[in-house]
C-alpha cells in the first residue's frame, strides 16, 4: 500500500511554476490579448493575468488557448525549475 504524504505533494508544488509563451504565441497571429479573450470567452484581464504567471487556468482554457493557435498545450504551457 502507497502512503499519502501531503508534504511531498506541496515540495512539488513548490518546487515548480508554470510559464508560458502565450505573448510570443499571441505576436506570432498578431492577436491582441482582446481577440484573444474573445476568442477563448473570458475577460482580457484573464489573459493578462495568465501572460504574467499570475493565474493558474483551468485545463479546459488551457486546450482551448492552445486550439487558438492551432497547437499542443505543452508548447504554450509549461513547468519551470
């Protein structure tokens, strides 16, 4: 049997941050982060606040974003050191 070890699971935690290249993803289609917004249905501020590692986002906003331009969500997303 496997022991749970909540103190492990937060070192992880700790240990990792998520970046992400949605600014040079969003320059590469020349969208703003407005259209951007739009086009995922949230506010501009939300995109603002990913962009600036400030919002941890769903899974399903991190497909649709990905969607967005047109690849996978670890090339948009991704863990960090």
């Amino acid at each position: 049997m496997v022991e749970f070890c909540p103190f492990k699971i937060l070192s992880i935690y700790f240990l990792f941050s998520m970046k992400n290249n949605l600014k040079v993803e969003r320059a590469k289609k020349n969208l703003t982060q407005v259209e951007l917004a739009k086009r995922v249905k949230v506010s501009r501020q939300t995109i603002n606040a990913i962009e600036l590692g400030k919002y941890n986002l769903s899974t399903i906003l991190a497909l649709k974003i990905a969607s967005v331009f047109e690849t996978e969500v670890n090339h948009v997303f991704f863990l960090e050191e």
